[in-house]
C-alpha cells in the first residue's frame, strides 16, 4: 500500500506502519457514512521545496496531501490558509476548491481535496487554451482589487506601517538594483506625508501556471496552494507573476496595468499606487524570506520590477 510505504520509509521512527490503520484513518476522514477507500495511486512522493507534500489519488475523485516528515504541519497550514482565504468573500471563494477533509496520520497533518486537472501541455493545445485562462484569471484578480477599491481608502495606521516594513526591507537591501531601492525610499515617504494611502489586496503569492487547475466537468478554473496567501496582500503581484508564468505579451501585460492605473486612483496617483503595490508585495517577502535563498529572491524582485517599470514608461509614452 503505497501511503503506508512511503511513510515507513520516510519516517524518523521505526514503529511499523499498518496499511489498514492508514485506510482505517483516512477512509473515516472521507467517508463519513462509513465507505473504506478502495483505490490509491501515486502522483509524488517527493518535492523540491522541503516543506513539500507527498501527493496521492484517492478512489479517483479525491486528492491528499500527506506532510512530510521534517515539517508534519505543512498540509495543516495549506488547509487553514485555504479555508481563511475562501472565507474572505464569493469572489475570493468562487475560485478556491473546498477542504474535503482534514487530519492527521502517523504525526503528520493531512488534507484532502476534491480532484482537478492541470492545464493543457504542449505547445498547440497551451496556444488555445492560455487565452481562456487569462480572460478568466486576470478578471477575477481585477474584481479582487475592485473589491478592495470600493471599500474606500486606507484608515487603518496598521494598515499603513505594513507597507512601509515591506518598502523599508528593500531599501535594507543593498544588492537590489539602486532605482528599485530608491523608488521604495520615495514611496515610503509618500506614505508618511500622507499623499499616499494604500490598501491591502488579499493575494495569493505564487499565481503560476502549476497552481491554477481545471475542475472536470465543469471546466471551472480553481487556484491551489494557498499556504502563502494573505488577506493582508498586495495589487500588482499575482498579475505580474501570472504574465511571468504564462509569457503574456507586453501589451497585453500594459492593457491590465492601464485598469489598475485607473481603479487605483488614475493618473498619476494610479501609477504609484501600481509601483506601491508591487514594491510592497516585493518587501512582504523579504521580510519573510525563511530557508527561500536570498539570491533568488533579489533575481525575482529584479525580474518583476523590470517588467513593472518597463510597462510603466509604455505607459507613460501612450
């Protein structure tokens, strides 16, 4: 039985493992009319970050994610990050899967969603399909913001100091390009002087083509992996993650900037705001950055502030 194996080899104790007891918990955790699972199959037991989970089919229709032994908390943390996220309102909710089920095997946490269908490989079949993929991804991240937008300005002063930690981290950070540090520098004094309110946008964090997925059927697009989400997120980053992910076109990434623009106040308070959101994004995770390596994350941040910046003068040019 494969989930029993894979937690016998993985785990730091040599207590023998019972198929039946692994069939036994999670069939309970499932079924709660009584039905035992009867088919398993493997999709990963490894992963390349450390606190990733072993993944398994189960009957077919259901999905579980089993933490790994170094951190048995992992799939506990994904299920109540997805579960706040969801409760944020319909349109955060409408593209987020529902927990089937949760628990905890041989000391480590587990969750079960319903199965989905990653998006299309191969070159034809991503040309037809990423289309409908960005008209209904980048509309739900337009409704996030104008959600937010319409709620009115900033009054919270926790709201405030959030940003400018974020802002602050960059400036710290001496290996990032010298006109991404300084527009975070402008951009917090901005926000002390009061000529700058922003708000949080909840995110998601790493909005790329492997965490969007296909319900069957239906068709619907779901967004997985909300372990990094945050009620308390930034505008500007899902969207450039996803234009970096999906290989959109710079005019394509300049029409959504030119929304944002508009929604975030017009003009040019907009685009501050567009800067502000990004930058903040940015410093959020480098305050956060844990066992990420900080090379990668300045090569990240540099990426994606260049794409910024770059579509920004497009802008400014139109």
């Amino acid at each position: 039985m494969p989930i029993a194996n894979y937690l016998q080899e993985t785990s730091p104790s040599d207590r023998p493992i019972s198929s039946d007891a692994v069939i036994s918990v999670l069939s309970n955790a499932l079924y709660p009319d009584g039905r035992r699972i009867d088919k398993v199959e493997v999709i990963r037991t490894q992963s390349m970050v450390a606190d990733g989970a072993a993944i398994f089919l189960l009957d077919h229709d259901h999905v579980l994610f089993l933490s790994p032994a170094a951190h048995p908390d992992a799939a506990a943390i994904q299920a109540q990050a997805t579960q706040t996220m969801a409760g944020l309102g319909p349109v955060m909710a409408e593209r987020i899967l529902p927990v089937t089920a949760t628990g905890t095997l041989a000391d480590r946490s587990f969750l079960i969603l319903p199965r989905c269908e990653p998006l299309a490989g191969g070159r034809l079949r991503r040309l037809i399909q990423t289309p409908k993929v960005a008209a209904a991804i980048l509309g739900w991240l337009r409704q996030l913001v104008g959600a937010t937008v319409a709620d009115g300005s900033a009054d919270d002063r926790a709201e405030t100091d959030e940003f400018q930690r974020s802002l602050r981290a960059l400036v710290d950070m001496h290996d990032l390009p010298e006109s991404l540090r300084a527009d975070a520098e402008r951009l917090d004094a901005d926000i002390t002087a009061g000529t700058l309110k922003p708000r949080h946008v909840p995110m998601h964090g790493d909005l790329w083509r492997n965490n969007i997925m296909v319900r069957p059927g239906c068709g619907e697009l779901v967004v997985i992996d909300w372990a990094g989400g945050t009620a308390a997120g930034y505008a500007i980053y899902d969207l450039i993650r996803f234009h970096q992910s999906f290989n959109l076109s710079s005019d394509r990434l300049r029409r959504e900037l030119l929304w944002y623009q508009e929604a975030l106040g017009g003009g040019a308070l907009g685009l501050a705001m567009i800067r502000v959101h990004l930058l903040g994004a940015l410093g959020h995770y480098a305050n956060r950055l844990g066992e990420f390596p900080r090379d990668r994350f300045v090569a990240l941040a540099r990426d994606c502030y260049g794409a910024v910046d770059s579509a920004l003068a497009g802008l400014a040019r139109g």
